[in-house]
C-alpha cells in the first residue's frame, strides 16, 4: 500500500494481499451493490491483480488517481465477483498513461490520471459512461448525498479486497480543511461521515464518487478508513474538466 511522507497518512490502492472478506461485511459501512448497476466502474489490474478502481467515461479512456500509477496495467470493465471469470466482463490493455502535469505524490493534489484503452469499451447494459459534472453547474452543496464504490476491503483494520463490488454512500463535508490541518487544496473534495463508520479504504483508490448522478470526484487519500472526524479525500473532477477534455479529443 502506499505512504505518504505522513505517517498517518495514506492513499488507498490494495495492499496486494489476496482473498475473500466475510460477505455480509461490505466496503466500510455499505453494501453489495447488484452486478451491473454501477456500470461506469472499473478495476486496475497488475498481472490480473485488482490494485485500483477507475470510472469510465469515454469509450477509450478511464480516469483513475494519479498515485495508482502501474506499468504493464490492464483495465477490467463489466465486473462484479473480482476474483472471478465473468460471462460480461471486458480485459483492456493500455495504450497510454497520462498523469496531470500538476500531480504531486507528497501532498496528493490534482491527483488524477487517465488511462486509454487498447480498444473502445463494448457498451452494454453492464458497461456504460460516468456522466461528468456540468462545468457551468454549481458546487456540490454540502451534506449532499453521494455514493463511492469499489472492491476495497471492508474493515477498517482488514487486509483483504472484497470479492465483489460494494457501495457506500457518504456525504459531501464542507471545511474540510479544519480536519486535516489545512492539507486540503482547491482540488480536493471531501465526503463520510463525520462520526466515522463509512467509506472508501485501501484498494478504493482511484474509483469513483457520483452526487446527483454525476462523476465529481475520484478516491485519492486519508487518514486511516473510516475514522471520526477524517472523512475521505477526493480529487474534485470539476476541476479537470477541460484538461480531461484535451487529452481525450
């Protein structure tokens, strides 16, 4: 798992430790979702090792965090049971990594990537495009219910990535800030709760935050999983609309 030069600290790619979790206990606090519901997610692969979520929201590129940066990755779409051969499921290569020129590992901030695709992804009823957020719209009003997802592991001290995709849904906490010590930019966003008990952990990283039905954010660091009073840091997607836009043209 990465670290940061913060002890406490950390980002939330998978700890590269195989195996199931209990099945009734979900990505910290919430729940398996139903297979194809979250269509837009997708996982980053090492050698066939799941390391990292990403969202799809072109039919050749997903966008995933900056820190999950991997040479010789693969991308998987259409999944649920991650361990398993899927009837549905899409294996990509990548073609090209783009992280953003203002990515910086020491403070997480613009901590986004994008990934393309070896091929365009086969739209289906199980492999669909995030929608992004409308630039001219508002920020996301605080206390405002979202929803992230992933296959990272669902206890706060557990090391195993769970085996199908879960669901959570976190609200959007405003002065972030006054919780991390000012460590929070412009470019960051956070959401949990802030009496703990729900969130991303280790092996979210990189996937998906949706509010209102829109892509905003992208899993990027914390303190710890799930704690009181340190909700989850996300890149703000908003930020990056028109670099997205560049690259992808």
């Amino acid at each position: 798992c990465a670290r940061s030069v913060y002890a406490s600290v950390w980002t939330k790619p998978s700890l590269w430790i195989l195996g199931a979790e209990d099945t009734d206990k979900r990505i910290i606090g919430g729940k398996e979702v139903d297979p194809g519901t979250i269509a837009y997610q997708a996982s980053l692969r090492f050698f066939g090792i799941p390391f990292c979520g990403g969202t799809l929201i072109h039919p050749l590129w997903v966008v995933s965090a900056a820190h999950c940066w991997s040479r010789l990755v693969q991308v998987a779409l259409g999944k649920h049971k991650i361990f398993e051969k899927e009837e549905n499921e899409q294996i990509f290569n990548v073609t090209l990594i783009i992280k953003h020129h203002n990515y910086r590992p020491w403070t997480f901030d613009s901590d986004i990537m994008l990934l393309k695709l070896s091929r365009p992804a086969n739209l289906t009823n199980g492999v669909g495009l995030a929608p992004l957020p409308d630039p001219s719209a508002p920020l996301v009003a605080p206390f405002t219910r979202c929803t992230v997802s992933g296959w990272g592991v669902t206890r706060v001290f557990g090391y195993n990535l769970s085996p199908v995709l879960n669901a959570v849904d976190v609200d959007i906490i405003p002065n972030c800030w006054r919780y991390y010590y000012f460590r929070i930019t412009g470019n960051m966003i956070c959401a949990g709760k802030l009496t703990g008990g729900k969130d991303a952990c280790q092996g979210d990283s990189g996937g998906p935050l949706v509010c209102n039905g829109k892509f905003v954010g992208i899993v990027s660091w914390g303190i710890g999983c799930a704690y009181a009073y340190y909700p989850g840091v996300y890149t703000n997607v908003k930020n990056y609309l028109d670099w997205i836009s560049w690259v992808t043209r």
